[in-house]
C-alpha cells in the first residue's frame, strides 16, 4: 500500500512528519534517486534516501517514549550541524528519536522525545487541546490585572490567545497551563503586558509531570503510557 513520503519517514523512526516536509522542501530527499515532492506517495520496493543515507523500514520498530528534563541553553532540533548545544547530541540516546514539540533556548523543562512519528502529530496538533503546565519568573511585580489579562488572552501574532489558567505564585511568579503552543507563546504574551520573562520552566505535559533532575531523562511508565494513549484515542493525526 503506497504511503505518504513524509509519512513513512516518520513511521521508521527518522524525523516527525513536520520535519521530513522540511527535508523534502531542502531537497534532501529522494525517491528512487529523484527528489520528490510533498505528499508523493512511496510503495514497497522504492529505494528512500536522506542525505543520502539509505532509509528501511524494520519489521518491528519498538517505540521509545522518553521524558527529558531540557537544560536553559539547549535547542530543540535534530539538526545537529546547524546547532551544536541540541538536545540529541546532549542526551546521547543510543536510537534515532526526536522531540515532540519545542522549548526555546533560554527555557528549561519537560519534553518527550520518541521515534513514533503518530504520537508526535497528535500531541502537537493544536486543536487536539492538550495541556502543557509552566512555571514562569517576571522581571517586576505581578498583580490581578495581570492574572486576569493572561487568563482571558492577550494579541500576539495578529491573534488572541486561548482562555488559559493562571494562578500567582508569588510577587513575580505564576503558573500558566495552555492548550496552544504559538511560537514563543508565555514570552510574547508578557511581553505584550510590559513584562519580560525571566525563567521559564515547564512541569507538565498531558498527563506526564517533570520529576527529573535537570538534563537528565527516563522513559514513561507503563501507567504514563497507557493513560497518554487514552488521552489521544480521539486526536487526529494531522498536523495544522
């Protein structure tokens, strides 16, 4: 059965779905020696290569679901010649994988990194609403206003921000659980208040909560795992 190229990608463990349409728009990628276009379709029999690397699907790829506890400094990528300080050179995984979703550089905190290409597109598609949890330092004094402004959505990025809850922690600290992640999302919406992020770490995601020393990752429970899959029995794949 022919499937997509970016799809296929994903199923073996080599990138997310997100990624390999990047490959494929850089030109990286070829179909039985020509490089083909997004959304082309392989089937049993072509010969895949990235870089030129020959790419085969295993009989049995075993998923890996890892919980990693990102450094502040440490970038989010697979892209490793662009970005020396990413999170796959500083983890030293023995298998391909790659993170689900992003942390800026300067943020710290939870993110899964897997080689299952389905879950990766489930859990970021934004309209699937699932919750990730942060901690965030300010640079001055927060106050109701504030709370009240970050809760009912701030303009950022010619849009509103989804309703959101957040509680103060402190005289320049809060939590703040969203269901969207636009780019430098918690920054922007300080920002657009007349505050500067100073830390900002996140603690959960879905079900899963950071209980791990900083840089260092282990792989989900058995308990985790079964509950995270039941939380995205009715998600869709597809990516926005």
């Amino acid at each position: 059965m022919a499937t997509r190229i970016n799809k296929y990608l994903s199923e073996v463990g080599y990138c997310s779905r997100r990624d390999a349409d990047r490959l494929i728009e850089e030109g990286k990628v070829t179909i039985n020696g020509k490089i083909p276009e997004i959304g082309t379709k392989v089937e049993e029999g072509d010969q895949i290569e990235v870089k030129g690397q020959r790419i085969e699907k295993s009989k049995k790829q075993k998923n890996i679901y890892l919980a990693f506890n990102k450094p502040a400094g440490i970038v989010c990528t697979t892209n490793r010649r662009v970005e020396p300080d990413n999170v796959i050179d500083f983890i030293k995984y023995p298998k391909r994988i790659f993170p689900i979703g992003r942390l800026d550089k300067p943020s710290e905190g939870l993110i899964f990194l897997t080689n299952d290409g389905d879950i990766v597109n489930k859990i970021l598609r934004a309209r699937n609403n699932h919750e990730k949890e942060y901690i965030v330092g300010v640079n001055r004094p927060i106050n109701k206003d504030f709370i009240q402004s970050m809760s009912n959505g701030v303009e950022i990025l010619d849009t509103i921000t989804r309703k959101c809850s957040v509680k103060q922690l402190g005289p320049k600290k809060f939590k703040i659980v969203l269901t969207q992640g636009l780019n430098r999302q918690i920054r922007r919406m300080c920002k657009s208040l007349g505050y500067s992020v100073r830390s900002l770490k996140r603690v959960r995601i879905m079900n899963i909560k950071l209980d791990l020393p900083t840089g260092k990752y282990r792989e989900f429970t058995k308990e985790e795992l079964i509950e995270l899959k039941k939380l995205l029995e009715n998600s869709s794949k597809t990516y926005d």
